[in-house]
C-alpha cells in the first residue's frame, strides 16, 4: 500500500521524458489500439453499458483520490501555505469526462448531446496531451502510485471513447451543429472555474485557486512550459488577458481540431471506396470484353 499511495517524496517521481513514462505511454497507445480493434463492432446498447461501467469505476476512483488528496497531501501542503482548492476539486478539462460519463449513460436528449459533443470533440486532444505531458501526477510521484497509473488509466480511456463514439455516430457527430453542445458545456465549466478562481482570490488569507489553469500557467522548474509564462505575463488574475485567452482556447482548439481529423478521415475514406469502385468496373468491364471477343471462345 505504501507503494500506490505513498507520499510526495517518498520515492522518486517519474518525470516527464523519464524511461518509465515513455514506456507507460507505449503501453497505453497499445491497450488503446487494441481496445479499438476488438470492439470496433460494438452494438450502441453495449457501448452504452460501457459508458455507465466507466461512469462508476472513474467515479469512485475520484473518491478515492480525493480522499488521498485531504489524508496525505493536505498536511503538507498546509505546513508549506500552498493548498489550495484546484488541488482537489474535479473541476479540470479533462475532468469533465467524469461528468459526460454520467450524461452519456444515462442521460437522454440534450443532455446526452451535450455529453456525447465533448467525448468527441474534447477528449482525443485532452487525453492525448496528457499523455504525451503528463503535467500532474508523474511530476510527483513514481509511475506505480495510484496517482499516476489512475491518471494514464483514465486519459486512456479518454482517447478510447472518443474514437469509438466518433465511430458509432458514422463520423458524423462533429460538425458546427452540435458544436453548440461543447461550447455549452466546456464554456459553463470555465465560467464555473472562473467565478471559483475571482471567489478565491477575493477572500482575505486564501490562497488563489487555479481551476482549469484558467488563472495562470502551471510554473516551476518541473513544468515544462512554464516558459510560455513570459509571453502572458504575472498580471493580476481578475483583469488578466490569459484567462479569457484560456477559456477561447478550451472551446475553439479541441473540437476544430477534430473536426479537421474527421473531416480528412472522411475524405480518404471516400477516396479509396471511389477507386474500388472503379476498379470493379474495370474489372467487369475486361470480363465482358472477353465474353464478346471470338478469338476468346
């Protein structure tokens, strides 16, 4: 146990680039694939089962994580005057994938459609980036703590049910139609996430909150990019450019991005059946020549 829920510092964290994340991520692009290869048949009353299965197993592993994240790190943090309310609170981009989880599962009409637009046009981007820059979890602690095989487990999964739901609709889900649904919701959490931010900075003796990185870039010498922090600047979060910035990015860049993917996809595809289809009829068409020409017979 002390293995999977050890605290910060307890043994030494995996980092981004190290051996063993680069093999982590191996391993999740593999299980991915083969997840995909050996359900890519799946009925939409079966993929509705899975969706509620990883409804329940993700929500209870945010239980489990939150609970960790006041037992063990919340001390800590305390003792150093750094905790603050983003350390706990599912209230991340990806984090909404909990929520659509739930939406797509057991919700119906609007609900649904607004689940099934960020599935599939938020969660390849935001499960693919952290996996690639895991930013969190394996900044801190070693690749077999809970943190961290949770955190690959669940961008995984992200990645997994993105393809399959895009699958299921016929590739026809992402489109400016339905592109209302994920502004409507990845736009309602960011305001959500701002309003915290503006609440947390307000009050006296409380520490700032960050939720969704939506107050500044993550900075520190184990973040990667806390370069870019030299581009948006230190200024005061409330009249910040970056926060507006954020959130526009957030609701324009995941689902475009996806769009044009499927949009090429769906090109390709049509392409290819395009000269099959030509190549049967000149197929038939030398048969019949050969039916015709005497010298055949």
């Amino acid at each position: 146990m002390n293995y999977l829920f050890g605290a910060p510092g307890d043994a030494p964290a995996c980092g981004v680039f190290s051996p063993a994340h680069l093999i982590s991520l191996a391993i999740c692009l593999v299980l991915i694939v083969l997840a995909l290869y050996f359900t890519r048949n799946i009925s939409k009353k079966n993929l509705r089962i899975v969706t509620r299965v990883m409804a329940v197993v993700f929500t209870v592993l945010e239980i489990i994580k939150i609970i960790f994240k006041f037992v063990i790190e919340k001390p800590i943090a305390d003792k150093a005057g750094t905790w603050q309310l983003d350390h706990w609170l599912p209230l991340a981009f990806c984090s909404l994938f909990i929520y659509v989880l739930w939406m797509c599962g057991f919700g119906k009409g609007i609900i649904y459609r607004l689940g099934a637009s960020f599935i599939c046009g938020g969660c390849f981007v935001g499960g693919f980036a952290f996996l690639l820059l895991p930013l969190t979890s394996l900044q801190s602690y070693p690749i077999y703590h809970f943190l961290c095989l949770h955190s690959m487990l669940f961008h995984s999964c992200m990645i997994y049910m993105a393809f399959i739901y895009i699958k299921q609709s016929g590739y026809n889900v992402i489109n400016k139609n339905n592109y209302k649904y994920f502004v409507g919701i990845v736009g309602g959490a960011g305001a959500l996430s701002i309003i915290l931010n503006v609440i947390t900075y307000l009050i006296p003796g409380q520490n700032p909150s960050n939720v969704m990185l939506l107050r500044h870039l993550p900075v520190g010498p184990e973040f990667p990019i806390s370069f870019m922090y030299d581009f948006v600047g230190d200024i005061e979060f409330p009249f910040t450019f970056y926060t507006i910035g954020g959130l526009v990015c957030y609701m324009v860049i995941p689902y475009f991005f996806m769009y044009f993917v499927v949009r090429v996809y769906r090109i390709i595809k049509k392409q290819i059946l395009k000269a099959r289809s030509k190549k049967v009829e000149n197929n038939e068409a030398k048969a019949d020549e050969k039916e015709l020409d005497p010298q055949v017979r």
